[in-house]
C-alpha cells in the first residue's frame, strides 16, 4: 500500500477508559495518523470519556456510535484484549481489521505496545502490517444473546449459589459426558490462553484448526479438557438445583433457564487482528507467561 493510497483509509478509533497518565501515547496516535493523512472516527462513548479527563482530541475527527463507519479499513482500539473482545461484536459485521494499542499490561490480542506505535502506524502505512485470521465461535439457543459470537470463549457456569451444575455435553449429537462442575468453558485457539488457561487447559497456538472443552472446578476428578477438530458443534444440556445458570460470551453473560439446549460451533465469520511482522507467538509467550524461563537461572 504506496503513502498516497493510505491518505484514503478510513480508521475507527474505539476505547474504554484509557488514563490520563497514557496521554502522551494518545498524542502520538492522533499526530501520527494526521501525518498520513487518515480519515478518523471515533466512537461517542471513547470521545465522552476522553473529554471528561481533559484530553485532548483533534478537531477534524468525526463520531460514530452503534456501527462501524461504511468503508472503514481499520478500528484501531486503545485498552487491551478485553477493549478487542468489545471492539470485536462491531469489527467482526463488516471484516473490519483490528489494530489492538496496549495500554495496559498483559495483552495478547492487543500485542502493539503503546511505546511502539509510531513505528506501528508507519508500518501499517506502508502496508506492511500482518494480520491472523482469529476463530469465532456462534452460540444459536431460544434466549439468544445480544451478541451471539465469542471471540476467546462461551461459558456456562453457575449463578447465585455454591452448588455445583451438571453440564451434558454432546459433541455431533454424541454424548461425551457429564460434567459435575462450576461450569464449563468452550474455547477458541485464541481464548485458550485466557480463562481456559487459568483452570487448567492446553495453550492451543493460533493457527490450530480446533476447540477445546476446559471444566471449571470439576468434582467428577477424572475429567480433563479435551480438544476437537472445530468443524464439531457442540450442544450443552444444564441442570442445577438453582432457578438458573448463566451463559457466558467474552464475559458478557445472560441468564439462562433449564429448559434451554445451547448450541456452540464454529462461525462462518471471522476476525483480523494486526501484528507487526517480527511479532511471534512463543516471544510473546514468554514476554507474557514467563513461558520456558527458569527463574532460579
């Protein structure tokens, strides 16, 4: 893409709350993208809370609300993976890349730090910037939620009270078995270094073509999670001495009734999130996870 071409780009800006004290990296941003001439939006709520910290945005940036500018070619999100699993329910609809600025601390999908994004924009001026094809997951039930796609993972899990659920999983109309547990976690190669992760299952590398099932707090000691090919569809049948259970998509969660059958499989859609091309995963692993490292060398 020559300097020229990108005077044209259209590039949504979205964030949560960024803090005062990350206002030298906004500045950078906003020079940056004046410099090569982009056409910028910004969501209302961003555009809100920047200007109740006294922040200081460009007056020829416009507003969106709801939805994505049409002919957006880039939503560049300033928070970290949880601003992207947010940022992602408006990107996924119209195959709107995602260019994630960390403004935190961990942040695997938002892997640009906000020290490095001068050279970031550049490199995605000339054209160079990388983007992964990220798996989502589709939930279809009676009690739809609002946002019916996940981008690390669905969840069943209990709801007001310490007593346990029983979760019967079907994998292709097959029983597989019955998890007496907390709740159950369905997740994608990219979920799987997230909540998976933390009760116990596998790190799954982004190119895998597969899902796992990762039990949260099982009673039944013998169960362990188990990955499938991700062309399966899932089905998941809850029962529980509560009123009810709750169904999790990226932590945005909906009460859920007994009589319900979830279904969870593969979406036809898919999400693009940016990377710099000498980013890797097993780097980020042990940036991240301390992943290899030995810390009595």
């Amino acid at each position: 893409m020559s300097f020229l071409q990108y005077k044209e780009m259209k590039i949504a800006i979205y964030g949560t709350k960024v803090k005062k004290s990350n206002e030298s990296w906004l500045n950078d941003i906003f020079e940056s993208l004046a410099q090569y001439g982009a056409q910028l939006y910004i969501h209302t709520g961003t555009l809100d809370y920047l200007k109740s910290i006294d922040a200081k945005v460009p007056p020829f940036i416009s507003v969106y609300t709801e939805e994505l500018p049409d002919d957006t070619d880039y939503m560049l999100t300033l928070g970290g993976d949880g601003t992207i699993l947010r940022a992602g329910a408006l990107a996924y609809k119209k195959n709107v890349p995602i260019v994630g600025v960390n403004m935190g601390n961990l942040g695997f999908l938002a892997s640009i730090a906000k020290e490095n994004i001068r050279h970031a924009l550049g490199v995605l001026a000339e054209g160079k910037m990388q983007f992964e094809q990220k798996m989502l997951l589709e939930v279809k039930c009676n009690r739809m939620p609002v946002r019916p796609i996940a981008i690390n993972e669905v969840v069943v899990s209990r709801k007001d009270s310490s007593s346990m659920i029983a979760i019967q999983a079907y994998v292709n109309d097959k029983l597989i078995g019955t998890y007496r547990a907390d709740g159950l976690i369905i997740s994608t190669p990219t979920g799987s270094t997230g909540y998976s992760l933390s009760c116990g299952g596998p790190i799954i590398t982004p190119d895998s073509s597969s899902i796992v099932l990762t039990p949260v707090a099982p009673h039944n000691l013998n169960v362990r999670p188990i990955i499938f090919r991700d062309d399966v569809k899932v089905y998941l049948k809850v029962h529980g001495r509560e009123d009810q259970y709750l169904l999790s998509l990226d932590s945005c969660f909906q009460a859920m009734n007994w009589d319900e059958t979830i279904e969870v499989c593969k979406s036809k859609s898919t999400l693009r999130v940016a990377k710099l091309p000498e980013a890797d995963f097993f780097s980020t692993l042990k940036e991240k996870l301390g992943w290899g490292t030995d810390e009595r060398n």
